[in-house]
C-alpha cells in the first residue's frame, strides 16, 4: 500500500470512512480538508453499477454546472469559414480545420475542449486515437458536433461550466464540480445538477442499482462517502445558491 504523508493522515482523521454522509455535510468535510497551498479542485467519483462493454449500459452526458467550474477553458472549434468567424467573435481560443489537426496529430493538446460542424468530421475522424484517450473526441451524445450557428451558445456554456461525464472501462465516472474555495452552497448547487444529469441519464435496459458508490474528495485530500439516496434526490432548483 502507499505511504501517506503525515497531512494526509491527520486529514483522513477527520474522516468516519464508516459513514455515508448527507451530501451538504459531505463538502462541508470537504471544504475542511482542503488546505494545500492552491485552490483544489472537488470532484465527485461514481462507481456505477453499469457494464461499459455493453453499448446499451453507457453513460454518457453533458451539464452545464450554474457556478461553473472555477478553471479557465480553453475551447478549439473545427469549422468551416463561416463556422470560424462565428467562433472567433464568441471567443473560442483555437480556430481552424486542417491546419489545427496537423498540429494535433504532431502532439500538440493544449486545450480543454474540442468542438466541431458536422462538414468536419472528414477532418477530425482521423484524430480519434490522440483526442479519444483524452476524451475529447467531439461526439453528438456530448453535444460536441454541432451546426455553425450553435457554436456561440455551446462555447458560451463551455465557458460557463459545461463538462461532460461518460463512465469508464472499470465502471467508475469522475467530474469536477468546481473549487475548495467556493461556498459550500454553490458546490452543493454544482454537485445537485450533476446528479440529476445522472440520474437522467439511466440506461433504460438496466437491472439492478445504478449507483453504487459516491464519493466526493479535494485534489489532495481524503475521500468522503455520500449517502448515495440522498445525493440522487438532489435537485438543483431546490437547493439555495
């Protein structure tokens, strides 16, 4: 097993890892364990009762978080001549067609998010082994591939805190829901709109528990398990920003 750091341990102290936590108490735990010397991000780690090999148990989605997620995005758009111009004025920071994918092909991925018209696919399909790994291969399910004229909307929402989730091979989902500086109330916020993105996003052929496990930790702090009823029923609406 791996040594932890006298900080992590005395973190992981203020953890009952014998408890399901509400998930308003869960961040607030949280909130008390992140101390590093930076801004830690909050994730939330989903082990899913989901079999990936099977193609009708994928889970996969976008939300637009309502406090964002507390980084800067970097947005690159693979559009036609009109797309581009239409993506410059919304403020996408890489923009172009062939010339961008030779440059990724060459290694280059310093950026976020990838978005793209469907007139480009014949330009970004053969980017799939490099963007694919890094889950940033434009798709219709994540709302990725869209006509020129929705390209202001998605690179607007991208801005404000659009991330996507898509569960893995070994069953797991990971998303960040914002900063440890937040207030507690906006991640409580963030986290709901996830949830109920999950939620909805139920394989209908499923059989059995959907979720089975929740559990929410900062960049270099201990995770907290939460009460996994409790964070399904979360609604955004309801909870006080």
């Amino acid at each position: 097993m791996p040594k932890h750091s006298k900080r992590f341990a005395a973190l992981q102290g203020k953890v009952d890892n014998n408890k399901n936590y509400a998930p308003d108490e869960a961040l607030g735990v949280i909130k008390e364990c992140a101390n590093a010397k930076f801004d830690e991000t909050v994730e939330v780690h989903l082990r899913m009762g989901v079999d990936p090999r099977h193609a009708d148990q994928q889970v996969r989605g976008v939300v637009t978080l309502p406090n964002g997620t507390g980084r800067t995005v970097r947005i690159l758009v693979f559009a036609n001549p009109e797309g581009q111009t239409l993506a410059r004025e919304a403020g996408a920071d890489f923009v172009g067609a062939e010339n961008l994918a030779d440059e990724i092909m060459k290694g280059w991925t310093d950026f976020d998010v990838v978005l793209a018209t469907p007139d480009m696919m014949r330009v970004v399909g053969r980017l799939g082994k490099v963007l694919g790994p890094r889950g940033l291969m434009p798709s219709p399910k994540t709302g990725t591939i869209i006509p020129a004229e929705e390209l202001p909307r998605v690179i607007n929402e991208s801005r404000l805190g659009r991330v996507e989730f898509r569960v893995d091979k070994t069953s797991n989902i990971h998303v960040p829901i914002g900063k440890a500086s937040f207030p507690q109330e906006k991640l409580l916020q963030n986290f709901a709109a996830l949830m109920e993105a999950l939620v909805a996003a139920k394989p209908t052929t499923l059989k059995g528990n959907y979720i089975h496990r929740v559990t929410l930790a900062s960049t270099m702090g201990p995770g907290v398990k939460a009460d996994i009823a409790a964070a399904s029923a979360l609604k955004s609406a309801e909870v006080a920003a």
